[in-house]
C-alpha cells in the first residue's frame, strides 16, 4: 500500500528547491503526495524564518494538529528547514507532538529520520553546528542537499531551479539566514553543469540558478584559478536544449563588469537582475550594514543599464528598519522614484532574535507606520511600474509559456483558456490559448497592460510586419511573482 505524504513549503526560492528534492527522495520510498493532512502518514512543513509571520503560520498550522495527533499517533510530524534549525526548544515546547526536526543541511537524512521515528516513536533531531564553532566544521555540517533530480516533482518539466551555492557570510544586521543557512559555500561548476545537463536531457528549458548572493559565487579550482558566475555562466550556456538562464538573488556589491558583461554577451542569459537595495537612507543602510551607500548602490545601476542595454531590475526594500525616520524612509521613496525598478517586493522589518540588529537596536517603529510607510512605497512603485508595462503596448514580445493562469478555472473547459508566461526580462504576460501550449516559446502582441500584467495575442503565423522587439527595456515593473524573492 502507498504511504501518503503532506507537505507544505513556506518562504523563498531555495526552499521550494529543497521542498521538490524531499519530495523526490520520499517517493523514491514509497511516497505519494496529498493535499490533505487527514489522510496523510506524514505531515512536514518546511519552514522559512525570514520574518516573524512565516514562524507563526507554522505554529499555527502544528497548533491546528495537536488533536489528530492524540487520535492518530502513528502519524508522523516533521518540522524542516531555517525554522528547525533556530528554533528546536522553542518547537518542542510549543508543538511536543512534532516527531523530526530536520535543518536545511541535513534533509539528505529525512527518509532515515521518519524510519527511525516509525521504529522507535522517539524525537529525531538532525541539525547543523551553529556558528560559533570552527569554520570548517561548521561548513562540513551545512551540506548542501542536490540528489538525483526527479523531473515529475516540478511543477513544470521546462523550468528547474538549480542550487549553486548555499549560506551567507555577509551578516547584514536584520537578516536570520547566515545562521540558518550557514557559511558561503559554492558548489563545484562541474558538479552544477552536469545537473544543468541532465536537466536539459529531461525537457527543461528554463533553469533559475539560486544563491543567497549568487553574484557572490566562485569556486576555488587550485593552481590560483577561480571559477565566478561569469565563468559559470559560459560553461553553462551551450548546453543543448537549454534556452533561458536566470540567477537571483545578486548582492549589490558584487555586480562585478565581467558578470554584466557575461549577460550582455551570452545571448541565453536573460537581461534581469534581482538586485536588493533595502533602504536609500545611508544612515539606515549603515545600521543595516550592507556595506554600501545610496550613491553606490545608484551607480550600479547605471553600471548594470549602460553594459546590458535593456535589461530590468528589480529589487527589495525593508520598510520601518530600526531608527528609520521620516526623513530616512523619504530618501528610500526618492531611489524607488529615481530607480525605474521592474518591480519591488517591499516588508514591514520584523525583529529576529539571533541577529545583531535585534541585539543591538530597538524595533522602535510603531507597526502602523511600518504599514503606512509599506503601502506609501508599494504605490509609487506600482505607479513606475505601470508606466514600465505601458511601454510594451503595441510591441512583440517573446514568451515561455507557463501553463494556464489563476483565473482559468471560471473558464469553459473546452476552447482557449487565459494562459501567463514570462518574458526574457521576467515580465508576467497573459494572453488566450490552448493549455498544451505550456513549456513552448512563443510570440505574442502586447495590447494592454496594468502594473502587474502585460496582456496580449498570439502572433499567428499568417501575421507579419509588426515591429519586433525583444521586450528588454530599461524601466520598472510590477509588483508580482510567485514565491517571495531569495535574500541578498
Ligand atoms: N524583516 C523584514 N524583512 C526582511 N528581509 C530579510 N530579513 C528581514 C527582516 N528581518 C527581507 C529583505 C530580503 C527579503 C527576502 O526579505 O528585503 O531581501
Ligand atoms: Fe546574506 Fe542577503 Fe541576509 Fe544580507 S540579506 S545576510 S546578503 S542573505
């Protein structure tokens, strides 16, 4: 008899990877998924700790199942990932009928963890060193988990995310991910253009590399030669099959001219750039250390525009940061102006034990501030970025079709649904077609636009002499995507 398996995946990028690779390796045991935890052998969350409400929607969620455990306790109970790894006291006192508490450097250990739990009923707990021990062994102790993928495991067979570091050494002061993540660590290219391989073998089209600070990555090859993201890039860029070549998340002062040159001139890496800015207040950005100025941060931009012609950026930004004043968040509000960002995931600073910043400074912005200052910088974004998406009316653009949208179900089954894709530039555009159009590239006529969406009609092949462009330009745009972005 099948075993059923719940999980449910919280936070960024990184761990949606890890969710579809735990996943993978449970079905290789036996493993089916369901939606239900009702029906399932084993509930797992895999947890993000980036802010406070994704901890409390977990607990939330193991508060919800403290009852089905007492009638079914053979059900086994796992806590994963950034969660896990901070918080295994306060887990076991608030949920003491969790059975696994599994860290993001461990997961390779789950399917030996839940036999253990099945064998004995007792507490598992697989955890890294925290960072206050040796380096080196506390890097031996975040592993990174990259198996033998499982292509049926993605929600799609033409995109993949591909681990090519883990960790993070920068220690920005609000940010809880050097502890629960650990040390900067980068996979080998050869190991990560082998993965990009057999992903291509699949009938992946599209990879996403993910790193903390992926712009950050290089690998120490010996003989004094180090492999960058540029280097990778090339490596990686011929692989048959593969079109598009994504990497988020970049930090700023690592946006070195060998990488901008890499994607002006690497014709499958896509012209977009997820460049975090946090604040436009020196002083803020100083408390925050993120190692730059403003004036810095704007010069990179200009860097990125003038090497890559037509490339989008987008960034991210913490509203109500301890001591942010007025003034300070109006310097934030004159960048996002200025910027001409793609788009801008913003957030409400939200406290962490275990980082400086919640050591060191008070949380003393009252929260309908942070939620005015949220909104207040939400809408001058939107605002660019409508202007942004405006530009594409009357053009072609280039797209990778994803599959039907949120709004194709109120649809009639047979027929045209409303699919979304994505451009090169990572611009969400919708348009009617047929479902089995998902995982082609294709053209399509922009005809209108709002801060979120492009919409369009696909080129048939009958129609010619439209002005063909490639939908790179060089302003802002909106404010959506599907998960939430990584750090950097
Ligand atoms: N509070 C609010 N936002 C945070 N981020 C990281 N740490 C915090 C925090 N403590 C934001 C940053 C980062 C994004 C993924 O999450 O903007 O880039
Ligand atoms: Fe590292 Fe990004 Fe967190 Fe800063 S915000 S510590 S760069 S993961």
């Amino acid at each position: 008899m099948t075993k059923k398996l719940y999980l449910e995946t919280v936070g960024c990028q990184m761990n949606v990877l890890d969710s579809e690779l735990v996943v993978g390796s449970l079905r290789r045991q036996g493993y089916e998924l369901t939606q239900e935890t009702t029906d399932a052998d084993v509930i797992l969350f895999n947890t993000c700790s980036v802010r406070q409400h994704a901890e409390d929607k977990i607990y939330s969620a193991l508060g919800r199942l403290r009852h089905h455990k007492v009638k079914h306790s053979g059900t086994i109970i796992g806590v994963l990932g950034c969660m896990a790894q901070k918080d295994q006291e306060q887990i076991r006192r608030r949920a003491p009928h969790v059975d696994i508490i599994c860290g993001t450097g461990q997961l390779a250990q789950l399917p030996a963890l839940i036999q253990s739990v099945q064998r004995t009923g007792a507490l598992q707990i697989a955890l890294s060193l925290d960072r206050t021990q040796s380096r080196h062994e506390v890097e031996r102790s975040f592993e990174s988990y990259d198996p033998m993928r499982d292509p049926s495991m993605r929600p799609n067979r033409f995109q993949a995310y591909v681990r090519i570091m883990i960790g993070c050494d920068k220690f920005c002061t609000y940010c809880i991910v050097p502890s629960v993540r650990g040390p900067e660590q980068s996979r080998h290219p050869e190991q990560i253009a082998a993965e990009v391989q057999q992903l291509a073998c699949e009938g992946c089209k599209e990879i996403t590399l993910l790193g903390q600070t992926v712009n950050s990555y290089h690998y120490d090859l010996g003989a004094g030669r180090t492999a960058r993201l540029s280097d990778l890039l090339a490596r990686i860029h011929d692989t048959p099959g593969i079109e598009r070549i994504k990497f988020i998340t970049n930090y700023p002062k690592d946006m070195t001219d060998d990488l901008l040159e890499a994607l002006r001139d690497l014709p499958r890496v896509c012209p977009y750039l997820h460049v975090p800015a946090q604040s436009g207040c020196n002083e803020v950005l100083k408390r925050m250390k993120r190692m730059y100025t403003a004036e810095f941060y704007r010069d990179m931009l200009a860097r990125c525009r003038e090497r890559v012609p037509g490339v989008a950026i987008s960034s991210d930004f913490i509203v109500g940061f301890s001591g942010e004043k007025d003034v300070s968040f109006e310097r934030t509000c004159d960048l996002v102006r200025e910027a001409r960002f793609k788009n801008s995931f913003i957030f409400k600073y939200s406290p962490r034990p275990g980082t400086k910043g919640h050591e060191l400074y008070a949380d003393d912005v009252p929260e309908e501030v942070k939620k005015r200052r949220n909104n207040d910088l939400l809408a001058i974004q939107n605002a660019a970025s409508l202007q942004d998406h405006r530009r594409f009316i009357g053009t072609r653009v280039e797209i990778l079709v994803e599959g039907p949208s949120k709004n194709a179900w109120k649809q009639e089954s047979t027929g045209p649904v409303q699919l979304t894709g994505r451009t090169r530039t990572d611009h969400i555009a919708v348009f009617d077609g047929n479902p089995r159009l998902a995982g082609q590239t294709m053209q399509i006529d922009i005809e209108d636009a709002t801060s979120f969406t492009l919409y369009g009609r696909v080129v048939t092949s009958e129609q010619v002499g439209v002005e063909e462009t490639d939908c790179c330009d060089e302003s802002v745009r909106p404010n959506q995507r599907i998960e939430l972005p990584l750090v950097g």
